[in-house]
C-alpha cells in the first residue's frame, strides 16, 4: 500500500506541474486530464477515510487499554467503543474503513482506464481499440431498438389485459 500511496503523490506532483505549465484553462480541456484528476482525488479521499479509520478505532483501543488499567473488565462498552466488536456486515454504512476501501476500489478502475490512453499508439492493440468502441456504438443502437421493441410489446400486453384487472381469479385455469 505503501507504494501506492507513493505513485499517487507522485502522480498529483506530475499533474500539477502539468497544469502549472499548460494553465488551467488549458488543461481542463483535455478529457484524459479530467480523469486523472478526479482518479486521484478519489484515491487521496480514500486515504483520508482510512486514516480516519484508523484514528477511531486507535482511539478506542485506547480507551480499552485505560479501563484495563483500572480492572474495569466487565464494565459496558460505550456505543461508539462497542461498535468495533461488531461483526463487518452489522457496520454502519457511513463508517470510514467501508467508505475507504469503496473509493479505492473506484479509484483503481479509473487508474486501469488509463492504459486505453496508451494503447492507440501501439501498432496490434490500437485498431481493435478502435472496432471495439465502434461495436460498442452498434450495440448501443440495438439496446436501444430492442427497448422501443420491448415498451411496445408491454404497452399492447397492458391494454389487452388491463380490462381484466377487476376479474376474480378462476382456479381451474390456474396451475
């Protein structure tokens, strides 16, 4: 993680040179600038849930140690201390460890995307790049005919039956 953590600093001194020397104006225009942006603001978010993370729960681990101290073994937990002990699927969904590792998981898809920047340039993966995002488009044309397509069918199915939506239930034609 340590490595990580080193590549994203490196990479928001990078885009900042980057943005020192073109302008902001400049480089707002580039989409592959944006996505850079928002990716490592999403991974410096993450960090920062974590280390919030870390700091709860090294607080009420310390807490615990001090009641040790004292011989206060059985003593109940307060509700922000008894909260660590709880199994991860009863977590409230705002806590920060949860929130963290969701930003990175988001934050490394973002940083894989980034190779579609590269691969126009090489010579086998640049025109299957390019057939992939026009077979993409094709696809998105027939999703959305076969949606018109579906809409109608369920209109015509509503209008024939909505009459019978009144009608009891006959059991004899039922399985």
């Amino acid at each position: 993680e340590y490595l990580i953590v080193s590549w994203v600093i490196g990479m928001i001194w990078s885009e900042c040179k980057t943005m020192w020397s073109q302008g902001p104006g400049e480089y707002l225009l580039e989409l592959w600038n944006l996505l850079d942006f928002g990716m490592l603001a999403i991974f410096a978010a993450s960090f920062i849930a974590r280390s919030m993370a870390f700091w709860h729960a090294s607080k009420a681990q310390s807490f615990m140690d001090e009641k040790n101290k004292m011989g206060f073994f059985n003593e109940t937990l307060p509700t922000e201390i008894n909260y660590y002990t709880f199994a991860r699927i009863k977590w409230l969904p705002s806590d920060p460890q949860l929130i963290s590792e969701g930003l990175y998981a988001i934050a490394v898809v973002m940083s894989f995307s980034r190779i579609a920047y590269i691969l126009p340039a090489n010579e086998s993966f640049g025109p299957l790049q390019i057939s992939l995002g026009r077979t993409v488009k094709d696809i998105f044309k027939f999703m959305v005919i076969f949606i018109m397509v579906f809409v109608a069918f369920m209109i015509g199915m509503f209008n024939l039956y909505s009459h019978y939506l009144g009608a009891k239930k006959n059991n004899a034609f039922t399985t």
